[in-house]
C-alpha cells in the first residue's frame, strides 16, 4: 500500500498560505493530484478546490565520504473551496 499524505508542513510561510485556504502537505513520490485530493476530502471532510504539486531536493551535504546525493521528496499546496478551514494547522 502506498502512503499518500506522510505530515503537515507547518512554517512560518505556510501559515500565511493556510489564511488565505491554502495548506502544505509531505507526500509520497509516487502520488498523484486526484489521489492526494480524494485522500484530504475523505481524511478532513472538505471540499478542495485545486491540488498543486511539487518536488524539492534537499542540499548535497559533506562526509568524509566526500558529497552525497541529494533525497527527493514531493509536497503538496492544497486550496481548500472558500470559507472552509483544517483545524489541524490551527492553534500551537
């Protein structure tokens, strides 16, 4: 079975985005648009309005082994349809 949403990424810009219906998941790599917006409608009982994807690298790093690969992983900004909230990035 593979895992569509892993976690919430929750920054500081991302709680910008989230004000204005927008919020950032950590995805697998092999999820796709309608998966990941059929996966947030029936895990938070909302309606999402657009799924935008995109894969990031994270920097090459030094070891005595000399540099190392970069890992790849996909988020997700989900724009949830107007005058609904997740209560999950809410509070702290």
């Amino acid at each position: 079975m593979k895992t569509i949403i892993r976690s919430p990424l929750i920054t500081e810009k991302n709680t910008t985005l989230a004000e204005a219906g927008v919020y950032v998941f950590e995805v697998g790599m092999d999820a796709t648009k309608p998966e990941i917006k059929k996966a947030i409608e029936a895990g938070f009982s909302v309606k999402v309005q657009g799924v935008r994807t995109v894969i990031c690298r994270n920097d090459m790093k030094y070891s005595k082994f000399g540099l190392t690969k970069p890992k790849k992983w996909k988020k997700a900004l989900v724009k949830l349809a107007d005058g609904q909230k997740l209560s999950l990035f809410e509070g702290a």
